[in-house]
C-alpha cells in the first residue's frame, strides 16, 4: 500500500470516522465543539507558525520544556501546539495558556493537510514520539516545510508493523528533515525502515526532563497529609482490566494493612465513573478526589477523578503502580513517580518506555508484575520495608538527575533544521 492507497482507504472510511466521531461528541463537549478542527476548518489566523503536535495528555506534558524553549528562542514566531485528544487539549490549556496557540490536528486526510498546510504556511512542524502521519508530512515537504521528529521513539514492535507497510512508511521517512532519538536502538530501526542515518541524532528523552519543582513537591507533602497518616499506593494511568488487578490486590492487602489506602486514577476520564462503579461493586469504601480533599480514615478506596493532579497525587503516595503495563498498551510514563522518588511497579507489557523502564529496573528503582498475586507481594514488601523505600527514593532521584538534558539536545536539532 503506498500513500495513494493509504489515502483512498481513508476515504473509503469516511463513514465510520463520522460514526465515531459523532459517538465521541455525545460523550465529550470537546469533540462536540470542535469537530471541524478535525477537517481544517476553525484554524486559528497564524502566519508562518511553528507547530508543535502532541497526541495525548503524556506527550503533551513531556513536551511543555521543548515548547517553553521554543517561546525563548523564537520570541517573534507564533506557536501552534496541536492535540489528537480533549486530555492533550487540556494540558495545553491548563499549562501554556494563551501564551501559544492551539487547535485539534486535523485527520491524515490528504484534502485536509494540504489545506491545513497551506492556510497556516508553517515555518516548521515538529511531531513529538511516534506521531507520523503520511499525508501530513507529504504536503509540508511539498510546501518545503521542514519537520523534524522530536523525542522519536520506534519500539520493536511497532517497527515490525511499519515494515508491512514500507511502501507508504519509507517515502514518509525519507521526506523527514531531522529526527531526534531518544536512544540509539530507535535511531537503528528508523533507519531499517529507510531513513537516512545522517538525519538522525541521538538526544535522550524529555521526559528526564520533568520539572519537580519545590512547590509541586510540597503540593504532595500537603495532599498526603490530606488523605491521612497511614501507607498509601496509587495505581496511575490505569486502564479497563488494570482496575480490577489493582483492587484484587488491594482487597488482599487490607487483611494485614487495614488502613492502607488506594488511589485509582484512570487514563482515560471516560473511565472515572466506570473505575468508582467497580470499587463500589466490590463493596470498598470509596471516596472521588473530585468531591472532596480530605479523604475520611475509614475510606479504601480513592478514585483520582481529576484533571491535571497525578503528580501531586504521585507526590502523595509511598508507592506507584504505572498502567497500561498488565494489559499489552505498552505502559506509561514510569519517571514522573521516579522524579518524585517513589518505588515504581510495572506490568510486563511497557514496550513504549522499554529502555527506559530497562534503566529502572537496572537501577533498582522499578520492578515488574505479571499478576495480581505478584503486584500484592511487591506492594507488601514495600510498605514493610521504610528503609528499602528510602534507598529506592534516593537511586530514583539520582538516576533522573543524571539523564537529564534532553531540551537543550533536542533544541539544538530543531534550530539545525528550521
């Protein structure tokens, strides 16, 4: 399939895109608002912006350092942070404000990027991870936009899949200015896929580059004396599946720690009522950050139901258990509890963060799990031992600290290219 094909196929889907689309809108006033964003239309009036295009809630916050740099060394150039979901959309909102621009990416249709291309004549696109879209990036080399891959990542996995489809990836690829790896194996597979080994660069991650400043350290110290003085392990990032290993093991753990606390924060807001009507059904006693701070000593369960609070509630907690790991999503991001200090559990399925999730484990600060029985064992030894708590926070600390640097790498390949 090459992109022509590609492109008819999208078409021939129109329909159900619609479909699903239209479902999404009777859930999310974000989709119902704005669904013309997603064909190009409702564009914001730039002239000659630099575009940044974040996915989702987690690419969009490992970015916020790349885009505050951006605002720094391009002063008189525009900014246009795009999303894919309402949850990217919301952390642009909530932590860029209108200091940049921002609207949905439109869908990969090629009548829809060429007319986003050509209405907004970009001075560069800048696709954050894994977002390579063909007909996007067509139209920009057709326009001679220069677009450079940031904090790319290609796991073994997904390399695979793109090897099915070389006729429209390698011709992709191949129309990419720069692309900033996050490690050496990632640079290695774009280049089995056709890209040329002299556009790529070897940086690190952004994502060693969070930003735990004393505040957001003291907003856990506070929210944990909010939720009382006892153990407390949160299982963040959690998906369907995810929600009821992490209660089976807490209901075991209960027996020996009766005032050990759960905090379930989904992935997916969708899933907020969905995650509190399965604590309830197996008879917790449960209480949602949304209603109320202070959490009563008598709860055991706390569904973490708002927007923009998992550090802090990462800050708050003793131990973290990352999802989407025990299903195969490939995991979320384990450093955010690991910049924070905290002793870090995994499922076995974290391919998204495979070398760094390695690192942790290499380091003594991340453990993996691969069933229930093994995640209530991990939990357990970790609440007993205080001072394997202490040693873990330590190694955590250091080994974020000495990984950092990634933004001024990563900054340097994008000023190369524009």
């Amino acid at each position: 399939m090459n992109r022509i094909s590609y492109s008819l196929l999208l078409l021939l889907l129109t329909p159900l895109i619609l479909l699903y689309l239209g479902y999404r809108a009777t859930k999310s006033i974000d989709y119902r608002g704005r669904i013309g964003e997603r064909f190009s239309f409702g564009l914001p009036k730039l002239d000659q912006p630099i575009i940044i295009h974040c996915a989702s809630m987690g690419e969009t916050l490992a970015a916020l350092p790349l885009i505050q740099r951006l605002q720094q060394q391009y002063p008189t150039s525009p900014l246009l942070v795009t999303t894919t979901t309402p949850t990217g959309s919301a952390q642009v909102k909530q932590h860029l404000g209108t200091s940049v621009y921002h609207c949905y990416l439109p869908l990969d249709f090629s009548w829809a990027t060429r007319r986003f291309v050509a209405k907004l004549k970009p001075k560069a696109v800048i696709l954050m991870e894994t977002e390579l879209w063909p007909n996007l990036v067509h139209h920009c080399s057709r326009a001679n936009v220069p677009v450079i891959v940031a904090n790319a990542r290609l796991s073994e996995r997904s390399a695979a899949s793109y090897q099915k489809l070389t006729k429209v990836v390698t011709p992709m690829l191949q129309q990419l200015t720069a692309v900033a790896v996050q490690h050496a194996d990632d640079g290695n597979r774009f280049v089995d896929l056709g890209l040329a080994a002299n556009k790529i660069t070897e940086c690190g991650s952004l994502k060693f580059d969070i930003h735990i400043d004393a505040t957001a350290r003291q907003q856990g110290l506070d929210a944990a004396e909010q939720l009382g003085n006892r153990p407390k392990w949160i299982a963040a990032s959690t998906h369907p599946g995810e929600f009821e290993q992490a209660l089976a093991a807490h209901q075991q753990l209960l027996s020996q720690y009766p005032d050990l606390l759960l905090i379930i924060v989904p992935r997916h807001p969708e899933q907020f009522d969905h995650a509190a009507a399965l604590a309830q059904k197996a008879e917790f006693k449960i209480q949602r950050r949304s209603e109320t701070l202070v959490v009563d000593n008598s709860t055991q369960v706390l569904i973490g139901d708002t927007m923009g609070e998992l550090k802090t509630l990462y800050g708050a907690s003793d131990i973290a258990f990352v999802g989407g790991s025990m299903i195969e999503r490939g995991g979320h991001n384990p450093l955010e509890p690991a910049a924070f200090g905290k002793p870090v559990l995994m499922g076995p399925h974290y391919y998204n963060f495979q070398q760094i999730g390695d690192a942790l484990k290499a380091q003594g600060v991340m453990s993996t799990v691969d069933t229930v029985e093994a995640l209530q064992l991990q939990v357990d030894d970790l609440i007993q031992c205080k001072t394997a708590r202490e040693g873990i926070a330590a190694l955590a600390l250091e080994f974020v600290a000495q990984n950092s640097g990634a933004t001024d790498r990563q900054l340097e390949v994008i000023q190369a290219a524009i």
